[in-house]
C-alpha cells in the first residue's frame, strides 16, 4: 500500500514470475497490477488484481480500510488480470456495490457469475463519495468493448485536491514496479520503450478508439493517471498522452526495420547489403530483427516506431518461411498506416517467398510500394547484389522525401 494523493492509495501488487503476458508476450522484468483505493466518507475500489494475487492485494486494502467496510468497486476493464478477483472482494465485502456499464456487466455474469449488486453507469455520469466525484468516461474498444476510464475531481469539501485519472489498461506498460509506484520517485527509463511494446501489441489495431477516448478527455486537466500497469504517472503526464495520441495516429519517425528470415545465411548476407545501401545514403535510424531469433513482440513495436519495413525470407515447403509468415500475419491485425514496404526473398529450388510477401502487401498490409523486389536464387551474385544496394537506396530516398 502506498499513498499517492491525500485520500487516494496504491493497493496493487508485482508479478515478477509470469514470462508471457497473456501468454504471448515477454515480460523480461516483469509486470504489476495495479489498483487503487479512495478513502473517503465513501470508500470506493478501483479495479482489482489477477487471482493468483488475492492475499496481499486485501492486505494492502485493509492497510487501508482496517475494519471498514468497502462502498463500491469501480471496474474500468473485465480482463482477468483485472477482474479476477471481483468474486473473491464481494466475499470479504458483501455489500459493496459494483459499478460498471451494461457490457461490463454482460461479462461478469460470464466470468464471475455475479449479478447482484450492481451500479450501471453511462457516459459522463458522476457519483460522489464526499470529498471525492467520480465521472465515469466511456472508452470502448480501448481495447476490449467494455473499456471505461474514472476520473476523480474535488468536491467543494477539497477544492484543492487533484484530478486524478484512472485509465485503466490506457497509458499502461510492462515492467514491474521497483519500490516506488509515482514516476517522479523513480527512474523511468526503462517504461518508455516497453510503453510503446505494450501499446503496439495489446492495443495497436485500435488506433480510432484511442483517438476518440483522448478527444473525451481533453478537456480535462489531468494531475496523475493511475494506469492498471506500470507506473502512476505524474510529472509525466503530458509525455504519456503525447505518446498516445501519436501512436495511435500511426504517426512514425524517419528511420527503417529491416527484418528476416534465413536458414543457411544467404537471405541475411542480402538484408546486410540492404542495411548498408540505406545507410550510406542517409537513414541513421536502422533496426535490424531475424524473425527466428527476435520475438515478434519487439518487432512490431519497432514498425510502429519507424516509417520503413523492407522484409525478407526465403522459401521454404513451396510457400514463405514460417516466422515471417506468422509476422506478417501479426502486422496485418494492427491496421498499421502510412508505412513504406519493400521486400525480398531467396530460393533453393523453387521460388515462391517473392510472390508470397507481395501478396501479403496487396491484399492485407496495403503499405505504399518503395523500390523493386529482390529475388535471390540459391545466393547473392552481382547482379542480385546491385538489386538489394538499389533497394536499400530506393527507401532511404523515399524515407528523406
């Protein structure tokens, strides 16, 4: 438990031992869920914590709450690692009123069996527990249907105290929390990077749900947003939506992914030559990804960083090489825009990765075309080494006009 406003606490818990998230994505250093508690003459839960976390979430409640009793609990978000411990709060504190919207409700009834006790809200209703109003924000599809945020004002009992946004997933990240839980008593380095990872895979594909729940929220004037993971966000707050808003526009900065899949090395030797076209003619920010060796996750966070993507695989059974079928597959559900695609790939005996990557481009990525593809027979000879130079050459002009 630990104090983030006058009558507003931290209550969540870390989990440093899960190494996929949602069993997909890698969390090298782990992750937190966080939920928050207003102590007021009403006292109110904001989300809760995945089940497995139960003990020392309620120990951190009743840090709190002593023997008081609980009034009401905000559900801004029905995902497990949220929800899950709803059944299990309603039985230490019967009487606590759920609050959520209609489709919050449809799940709980699915999930958790629970039907009584419910408080529905709309867009833009309030609630007060006393020094404290609720307004409840509706954000769906931000990034599941159901999707609300909370902010907490003053009433004319505190007039001073400070807006506090409750985002739920919005504005959330990987990484568990070291010690301290508000930004500004932290070193926030390494949250950048893995805001963006969490960003583009869990929330990427909703772009204009996230513009229009920003577009609510701008006249809002935001002290701290108490996101479910991830830090609180404070002296921040400005670089966070500022973050958002551009992601979620699919705005990107000048720079290239090139990424691959080889077997024996050939289609590597060909991205290397790629690499090195660009870079000789003027692209400074080149990542460079094997799809095999690099989990996607990561690649994904870097094509929504960078406006280039050139893509090469070999072939392999007479189709495209797995992972980079799988890739593309992934990138393809993101509805990613304004990005540049160019492509290439390499054959034993039969050529078909070329064809595969294009057809991927034209009936599912819809990228803007830059350069002619490269088609590598058995290994790289002058001829097709002049093509990936000119490649390499075509996206940096395209990348600098």
């Amino acid at each position: 438990m630990k104090k983030i406003t006058n009558n507003i606490f931290y209550v969540g818990v870390n989990d440093r031992n899960k190494t996929l998230f949602e069993g997909l994505w890698p969390l090298p250093a782990g992750v937190s869920y966080n939920a928050y508690l207003i102590d007021d003459e009403k006292t109110c839960l904001v989300d809760t914590v995945e089940v497995d976390f139960f003990m020392p979430f309620i120990e951190n409640i009743r840090q709190v709450l002593g023997d008081r009793q609980l009034d009401y609990l905000v559900v801004n978000h029905m995902e497990p690692d949220h929800s899950g411990s709803l059944a299990l709060i309603r039985k230490y504190y019967p009487n606590v009123q759920i609050i959520g919207n209609k489709k919050t409700f449809d799940m709980l009834r699915g999930f958790y069996q629970l039907e009584d006790g419910l408080m529905e809200v709309k867009n833009g209703d309030c609630l007060s527990l006393g020094a404290t109003q609720l307004q409840f924000v509706l954000t769906p599809m931000v990034h599941w249907p159901e999707t609300m945020m909370t902010v907490a004002t003053a009433t004319a009992a505190a007039p001073s105290a400070a807006t506090v946004l409750f985002s739920g997933d919005a504005f959330g990240c990987f990484g568990a929390l070291n010690g301290a839980v508000v930004d500004e008593q932290m070193n926030c380095e390494d949250f950048w990077a893995e805001m963006e990872r969490y960003y583009s895979n869990i929330v990427g594909k909703y772009g204009t749900p996230v513009q229009m729940a920003l577009k609510k929220l701008a006249g809002t004037k935001v002290d701290y947003i108490c996101a479910t993971h991830g830090p609180v966000w404070h002296e921040n707050v400005e670089r966070v939506i500022a973050i958002y808003d551009r992601l979620s526009r699919y705005e990107a900065e000048p720079g290239l992914v090139i990424c691959y899949g080889t077997m024996y090395g050939n289609t590597e030797r060909a991205a290397e030559v790629i690499a090195t076209a660009a870079a000789e003619a003027g692209v400074k920010n080149i990542v460079m990804h094997n799809v095999s060796k690099t989990h996607h996750s990561y690649i994904i966070r870097d094509v929504f960083r960078y406006q280039g993507l050139i893509v090469g695989a070999p072939t392999y059974n007479t189709g495209l090489y797995h992972e980079m079928n799988v890739l593309l597959d992934e990138l393809s559900q993101k509805d990613i825009k304004g990005r540049l695609f160019g492509f290439f790939g390499s054959f034993g005996w039969a050529s078909k990765a070329v064809a595969e990557i294009a057809k991927w481009n034209d009936e599912k990525l819809h990228f803007e075309q830059v350069g002619q593809p490269v088609e590598i027979r058995q290994s790289l000879t002058p001829e097709t080494t002049a093509q990936c130079i000119a490649l390499g050459q075509a996206m940096a002009e395209r990348l600098k006009g």
